[in-house]
C-alpha cells in the first residue's frame, strides 16, 4: 500500500507555496466556473482541497499500479506486430487505470472536459509517475500536447481532440526526422494540399517518435514548397483514425524501455493544419517544447526521487565492518549530496512550473478580455522568468538526476551493477533526460542570454534577496549573497571580451554558477517555510554551490582565451 | 438496455492491520484503533456492477451499506467510482446485529428501493467472515443466488452467465433476473477514484439516510433483539514460533524432517 503523494511531504510543501493562492484565482477566472460545473471549487481553500485530492488519486495509481509494473515493464518492453505498437502489459495497464482514475486532460479547461488544474498539479503528477516508471511517465505527460491544440488549434479542432485526450486517447509530438534532430529547420516530412479532397496529405518518414502509435499526432512538416529553413514549416494533427501512419520499427533503447520510441512513415496521410501556416517551428514548436522540457525536469527530478530513496534504503539495511553503511561517511556524504540536489531540483521545477502557470493562464485570460495594465505586466515578467528558468533547470534537474542515480549505484557497490536492484533502471532511465527535448549544451545556448541580460541576476536582487528569513538561516544567506559577488564579476569578465568563441565556451559554467545560485536561494526559502524538511539540504547544498563556483570562478578568471586552440580539433588533426 | 444494480457494501476495521490495541480489554473488538475501510470483496462486487454499467448503456449502480452515520464514507467511496447513488441504513435499532438481523434489515431496504435486476455484493466481510449476509438477503427476497462469482461474463435475454471460482477449478452457471450474486476476492480489483467525480462528490451529502422506520423494518427483526447469535468472546490469536530448528538442505536432514512430521500426524 503505497501512495507516491502522502509518502513524499516534499510534494505538499510545493503545493502549499504562497504563489499558488495567486495562480488558482487566475485558472479559476475568481471561481466563476463554479456556476457552470459541480466539480469546479469555490475559492481558494476549495481549490487547494481539490489540487490535493487529486493528487492523492495520482499517487495511489502511481503507486499502487505504475510502481509494481514498473520491473516488468522494463524488461518486456513494447512490441511492433503488423505496423502497430504493441506496449507491454504492464504498460497497458497502467495507461487503463491512469485513465480510469481521470488523469488524462487534468490541464484542460472543464468545458472540454479537463479537470482545469494548474500546470504545478500536472508536473507533480509527472513528478510521482517518474519515480515509479520513468518510460511511463513520458506516455502519461504527453497529454500535455493538447495544450498546444488548446492553443492554437481552432475551435472545431479543440472540441474533435481535447474531449477524446481527456477520455484516455494517447498523444505524441512527431518533429525528429533522420536528419533533423537538434536542428528542426532541416525537416523535410512533405505536407501537401489536396484540393479534391480539402485536406492536407503529409508524405515522408519520423524517427526518434516517442509513443509514434499514439492516438492524435502533432507533426512537423514542410508546407511550403521549395523552402529550406523553419519558415517553410507548419503544424499538422493526424488522427489515427484516419489512418496511414506506419511504425516501421521501435528503438532499442537503453532506458526508458517501456516508452516505444518509433520511426514512422506517412504515406498520402490525411491531416488538418493546426494553426497558421508558416508559424510551425518558430511558434508552435518552441511553446510546445517549453512545456515538454518543464515536463523532463519533472522526469528527471522523480528519477532524484527514486534513486535517493534506493540508495538510504540500502545503506541503512547493508552492513559491512559490523555497521550498516549509512554509518560511513564516505557512504552519508554521497546520500546527502542526492538529497540537496533532489531538494534543489524540486525547488526549481516548481518555481519554473509557478512561473508558467502566471503567464500561460494570463495569456489564455486575454483571449476573453483585456487585460489590465497591472495584469499586462505580470505576465511579461512571468513569461521571461519561465523562459530564463526552464532552460536553467532543464539542465541542472537532468545532470543531477545522471548523478544522482550514478551515486545511488556506487552506494550498492556490486549490488547495484545487477539486475536485482532497480537502480540500475533509473540510472539508464535518467541518461535520456539530459539528452532529449534539447540536450544540456543546447539549454546553455538557451540560457545564457539570460546571464548575460541579467534576467537571474536581477531575480535574485529583487525577489531572493529581499525575502525575510528565519534568524538561523542568516548565515547561509549571506554566504550566498558571497557568491552573488562572485558571478556578477564573472559575467562581465567573459561578457566584455567580445570573444564569441570563449563566450560560448565558457557559457557552461556561468550558466552552472547560475544555477547553483538560483536553487541555493529556493531552498533557502524552503528551508525558512520548513526547516525540519529542507534545512540540511540547504547547508549541504550552499556547501557544494561554493566549491563549484569556487572551481569555476578559477576556471574562468585564470583561462587563457588563446589556450581555446588547444581545445578545437582542426580538420587537420581529425583527419588521422 | 440498462439494468439496475444494488452493490451491499459494509464498512470494516482494517482486520488486515492488526495492531497490539485492537482488542479491549473485555475482549471486543476496539473500532476506534482500527481504521475503517471498504470491505475489501465489497470493492471486488462494486467493480463488477461498475462493469455492466460500462457494458450495458442506461445501467445504474446504487449502494446500500448498514452502520453508523460514519458509514456514508462507503457510499461516498462508490460515487468517486463511478456508483450513482446510495442508501445507508443507520439507526440505533439496527446496532448489535448478527447476519440474520443483517439481511433482514438489507432485505428491507432493498424492498423500498423496489425495482432492481441484479444485487452484488462481496462474498462476506473481513471483521466476521460469515459469508452469510449475501444468500440470506437472496433468500428473504425469494430470488435466485450465484455465491463465489469471479467474473460476470454477460446479461442477455434476461439472463446472467457467470463465472464462479470453485476451490478445484471454475464453473460457468446461468440465472434468470432478478437474482443476487456474491464475489469473490479473487475476481478483478476494483478501478481506482476518478479525480473527476471525487471533487463532484468530496463535499455534500453522499447517501440518503434511512432508519428502520423509513424501510418499514420491524424492530423485533431488527439489532440485537433479532440477533439469534450471540458473541461469548472474541479473542486475539497471535500465532508465534515457540522454538525454531534450523535445517540444512542435504537429502538427509529433509528426510528426518518428514520423518518427524509423520510422526507427529503433521502430514500423512
């Protein structure tokens, strides 16, 4: 009997944070819904009671079903019979109880029959389902392409699509093409108009598809004849209904076996345009991947979760010299650097999630009405403070998450090189999460214009720093406004070389040192609202921020810009 | 078409978490120190009434529990998965009731709710594992009872198939309508909450309360003065190891274990 919400208090701290008074008014419209639909709250305390109580559907389900399958699942693995994914049985069993329990849509609005949570409800969800099947969890969260329908898709294509995904029909995002990975302006997938018929016809080949079998696909495809960049793509929806779409083969993976990762292709396939034309790739898929990389983060930080719950069962079970090994510290160090990057991954994931709640609820709001001018500005703040976030702990979240799991391994000694422990599973699971939806390096790229605009830099002046903590907290607080100091001189000391190779070569650290601050501050917080639960994480992760950028302050400040050519492989020394 | 269907469910002490204080000390079991839960082959029952509602269009599932005020959390239970409505019965006249007192009192509610096609309910309840409940309420409603039902296979022309779980193999029998069917714990779980109906139904009323007046219940039949068994005492068994013997596995040590075993009239 195990429930993945009321076994992790982590989770309800994070659900009770002060901003969500805020955001449940704004999901709400100020509980106007509540008129329409008996299941909609009322205020505040109603809604909260509701957030809760499905969160406790989820993590039963989560728990009692998704966990126990979880070994099985990894092991079978799905299947292709007759161009059809076939998924494991556990997987079809969970997707059935996930969907029994009204999991499916929990972000749509009720009029099309979601549950109209905030964005923080469906991420922890996503959280829970990671920690017990980090393949699964991907299935699951892939509803989250409806709220690309939901957001540009017309009004006939929401009420064809949204009701269906709320009632358990399957979704996938099909961009990756052979030849069109990190870079989608080079897809090729060919969507034609067929006048006869007044329809779309999408013709080519998708590869690396996660869940490519789904019921209702989002494709990326080339609409415009003779182009040749992202301009010339638009975003289809196919319905498996209509038929067409073959799976030609599933990927042998490494980790998240049960997610059936597929190479499709499309022959004359019926599809409608979603959206604008042209608007594909610069619109439509950069919002829909900045909700897939939140979606990673929550991945990752469930693999934290499970990897740091294996490796404290263990130690306090396994005795060796006359002492269970938790009793070492070579063995508690390793355990309590998981618990302060666990703690700090779930701290940035759900201030990125709160910060995309604010402004995407905004934006949905002034498509009824107008918005304020008070309201204007809170969702241009939000906006840019989920954009300078979701790539920062996209990649703090998925290398902890590698870490993580790696030193849960080493806690098992040759234990956790076997099969018998599921470890071994989150440590291959978690190797995808710093890779897909935009590898670290690409999220550097991301984030760095943050550093070098100041987007973190002035957050943690103006909100961080100015909140009031507990007496005991004081020290800590100021050992990071230390390493405030520190970084705002290494940004311009990179910055104003104008070097754009050693900008981009150092982007790494100063986006690292970004984030060591940045979850430095957000457990601090945690720890002044709970310091029984957070306070060691908070000493023993600001203790690791100081030594890492202690390492990358030398890196950068004593690093030779002409040096960079002992870095690059010339054409000349690849050749050999 | 639909048919409609009563599940009997029953509040219980979660027998299956049994701590030092479930006992006081006049030898009753202590309610407080256990929490209460949905009988566990009540949930098996629900999910197959769930089931031909999902199978068969304009289906209705109402459930029908007996206990205290707090007992309406059962009927709440089956509303958060998909049941349409519920009855408690609560009424002091009812406290003390053995299985005959039970299924009269049952038996009575379900004449007031009047139209019904098929009754579920679990094969008996964990706190006095009777079993009895369910074929006595067929009995007093003259109708037609399928006791260790693991699954209902279909409803057609009138008819029930079913499928029951024997203790050497299964058998598939058939009943005409209206009838009564107990399940068996080994028959499918029953589906999880549905987020959607737990916050439609978390707050407000859940069951309508009857008393025994309302179901027209004679109070002679009902409670303890028509409980014709009485309770001497019940007792806390704790099975435990006085002594352990290790074995090792050569052929010779097992062989001197059946040997001993034999002996002691154990096996054999």
């Amino acid at each position: 009997m195990s429930n993945f919400y009321l076994d992790n208090p982590a989770l309800k701290h994070h659900l009770h944070h002060p901003l969500m008074r805020r955001i449940a008014e704004l999901k709400e419209r100020n509980y106007t819904d509540a008129e329409n639909y008996d299941y909609a709250p009322v205020d505040f305390e109603d809604a909260l009671d509701s957030y809760e109580k499905v969160m406790e559907v989820a993590g039963d389900v989560i728990g009692e079903v998704v966990a126990p399958n979880a070994e099985e699942v990894d092991h079978v693995g799905p299947s292709v019979v007759n161009n059809r994914v076939v998924y494991a049985p556990g997987t079809a069993e969970n997707l059935k109880a996930t969907t029994q329990a009204g999991l499916m849509g929990l972000s749509m609005p009720r009029r099309y029959e979601g549950l109209n949570l905030p964005m923080v409800a469906f991420i922890m969800a996503s959280d829970m389902a990671a920690r017990a099947d980090a393949g699964f969890c991907n299935l699951w969260a892939l509803q989250d392409c409806a709220e690309t329908i939901y957001e540009f898709g017309d009004e006939a294509q929401k009420q064809k699509y949204i009701p269906r995904v709320c009632a358990g029909a399957t979704m996938s995002m099909d961009l990756t093409e052979p030849d069109a990975g990190s870079d989608l302006q080079a897809v090729m997938l060919r969507a034609t108009y067929d006048e006869a018929n007044d329809c779309w016809r999408l013709n080519g080949v998708k590869r690396f598809i996660t869940n490519g079998d789904s019921d209702i696909h989002l494709v990326l495809a080339r609409s415009e004849e003779g182009t040749k960049d992202g301009r010339g793509l638009s975003m289809f929806i196919y319905d498996k209904n209509d038929g067409g779409v073959n799976v030609r083969r599933i990927e042998n993976k490494m980790g998240i076996k049960g997610s059936p990762t597929c190479e499709l292709t499309y022959k004359n396939v019926k599809a409608e345009l979603c959206g604008s034309r042209k608007l594909g790739l610069i619109k439509y898929v950069m919002s829909l991947m900045n909700g897939a990389r939140l979606g990673i983060m929550a991945q990752a930080t469930g693999l934290s979760e499970a990897a740091y719950r294996e490796a404290i069962a263990y130690a306090k079970d396994r005795k060796q010299f006359g002492k269970a090994i938790i009793e070492f510290p070579a063995v508690y160090e390793m355990i309590a650097n998981i618990k302060a990057k666990l703690d700090g991954s779930r701290a940035i994931l759900y201030e990125t999630a709160r910060f995309v709640d604010v402004y995407k609820i905004l934006e949905d709001i002034e498509k009824e009405r107008k918005l304020d001018e008070n309201e204007k500005a809170e969702l241009k703040k939000y906006k840019k403070l989920a954009d300078a976030f979701t790539p920062l702990g996209k990649a703090m979240n998925t290398e902890y998450a590698n870490q993580n799991t790696y030193d849960t391994i080493q806690i098992h000694g040759g234990s956790g090189f076997m099969k018998d422990y599921p470890c071994e599973r989150y440590y291959r699971d978690a190797r995808i999460t710093n890779i897909y939806e935009g590898t670290t390096q690409l999220q550097v790229v991301a984030a760095i214009r943050h550093v070098l605009t100041g987007t973190y830099l002035s957050h943690w002046k103006e909100v961080y720093q100015q909140e009031k903590l507990d007496a005991k907290l004081h020290g800590l607080q100021n050992r990071v406004a230390h390493l405030v100091e520190i970084y705002e001189k290494l940004v311009p000391f990179v910055a104003e070389t104008r070097n754009q190779p050693l900008i981009d070569f150092q982007a790494r650290r100063l986006v690292e040192a970004a984030g060591n601050i940045t979850l430095s501050y957000l457990l601090l917080s945690d720890a002044n609202r709970d310091y029984e639960q957070f306070g060691s994480s908070a000493e023993v992760y600001v203790t690791l921020a100081e030594v890492e950028i202690a390492k990358i302050q030398k890196y950068i400040t004593e690093f030779n810009p002409d040096n960079l050519k002992f870095y690059r492989q010339t054409e000349e020394q690849t050749e050999g | 078409m639909g048919f409609k269907i009563i599940v009997l469910a029953k509040q219980v002490p979660d027998t299956r978490n049994v701590g030092k204080d479930a006992m006081k000390e006049d030898g009753t079991v202590n309610r407080a120190a256990l929490p209460a839960i949905f009988n566990p082959e009540d949930l098996n029952a629900l999910e197959q009434a769930l089931r031909l509602k999902d199978r068969y269009d304009g289906s209705t599932v109402t459930v029908l529990t007996m206990g205290p005020p707090r007992a309406e959390e059962i009927v709440r239970e089956g509303l958060f998965r998909g049941a349409d409505g519920g009855y408690l019965l609560t009424d002091r006249a009812f406290a003390g009731a053995d299985t005959l007192a039970t299924s009269y009192a049952l038996s009575t509610a379900i004449k007031k709710i009047g139209d019904f096609d098929i009754i579920i309910s679990g094969r008996q309840a964990i706190d006095g594992d009777t079993a009895q409940v369910g074929p006595q309420v067929a009995e007093k409603l003259g109708i037609p009872q399928i006791t260790y039902a693991e699954e209902i296979l279909s409803v057609e022309n009138g008819k029930i198939k079913i499928k029951r779980r024997l203790e050497r193999g299964v058998e598939v029998v058939e009943s005409k309508l209206p009838m009564l069917v107990t399940v068996n714990g080994s028959a499918a779980d029953c589906r999880p909450r549905n987020a959607k109906l737990l916050l439609r139904h978390k707050k407000g009323v859940a069951a309508t309360e009857w008393s025994a007046a309302d179901v027209n219940a004679d109070p002679q039949q009902c409670g303890l003065s028509g409980s014709p068994t009485k309770v001497k005492a019940i007792e806390s068994v704790v099975f435990q190891a006085k002594e352990s013997k290790t074995l090792d596995s050569s052929d010779q040590a097992i062989e001197e274990l059946i040997v001993e075993l034999i002996t002691n009239h154990t096996i054999g």
